[in-house]
C-alpha cells in the first residue's frame, strides 16, 4: 500500500487532490444476505477500506431474496439498461463485474473510481 494516496489526509503526492476524489458506492447484487459469494465480496471491500478516506467507499447488499432487493434490482435495471446478473457488483450505478472478482482487480477498479480514471478493466459496454 502507498502512504498518502487516495485521498488520506496525510497525503504528500501534491498530484492528489481531494477535489478529484469521488465517493464509490459498491453494491453487492445477490441471492441472499449471507451467501458465501456476497460474504467473499463483502470480506474484500472490507479489507481494503482502511486504504481509503472514511466515507470514501461504501457498499451495500441487493438480496434479491426480499421485496426491497427486487425493486433495487428493477431501479438498476432502467439505470444500466439491463439486469445486474447474480451475483454481480454494481459500481456507481454501472454494472461493474457479472462475477465477484479478486482482491487485487477489485482494488484497482475501486481506486480508479475514487480517483475518476476511467477503469479498463470493467465488465461495462
């Protein structure tokens, strides 16, 4: 990890800036709380947290098991143009992944979205 990169407030990178930086919300679409892929996606988002400003990255499941998943899973739908797949990770209201990806994939589309790069490396058309 580098110190003082994305936005943390010790940073020292004067290319950095905090202006530049955008809230990431990552939503975890999945068949229910508690399955073991959701567990894996939400086990990856908190590992890399702490690299982040508090606030910075957040992340929510979308169970489609109960009625306010399905009505989230139809908003995304007229949103993205089409139906997150389960499971999927929905990255700032695009479909980001069809799939749960690695650590290390998942970390640098996240960084990219906080810092505004576009991401060569998401799933969106």
């Amino acid at each position: 990890m580098q110190s003082g990169l994305f936005g943390n407030p010790d940073a020292t990178d004067p290319s950095i800036r905090r202006d530049v930086m955008r809230e990431v919300h990552v939503e975890i679409v999945a068949k229910q709380k508690g399955c073991i892929l959701c567990d894996l996606a939400i086990g990856i988002l908190e590992e890399i947290a702490p690299e982040f400003t508090p606030g910075m990255l957040r992340w929510s499941v979308v169970d489609v098991g109960d009625r306010s998943g399905l009505a989230r899973v139809e908003e995304l739908f007229h949103i993205c143009g089409k139906r997150p797949s389960i499971p999927s990770l929905v990255i700032n209201q695009k479909i980001a992944f069809d799939h749960i990806p690695d650590m290390e994939t998942l970390t640098h589309v996240i960084r990219e979205a906080i810092s505004g790069t576009p991401s060569t490396l998401l799933n969106m058309e």
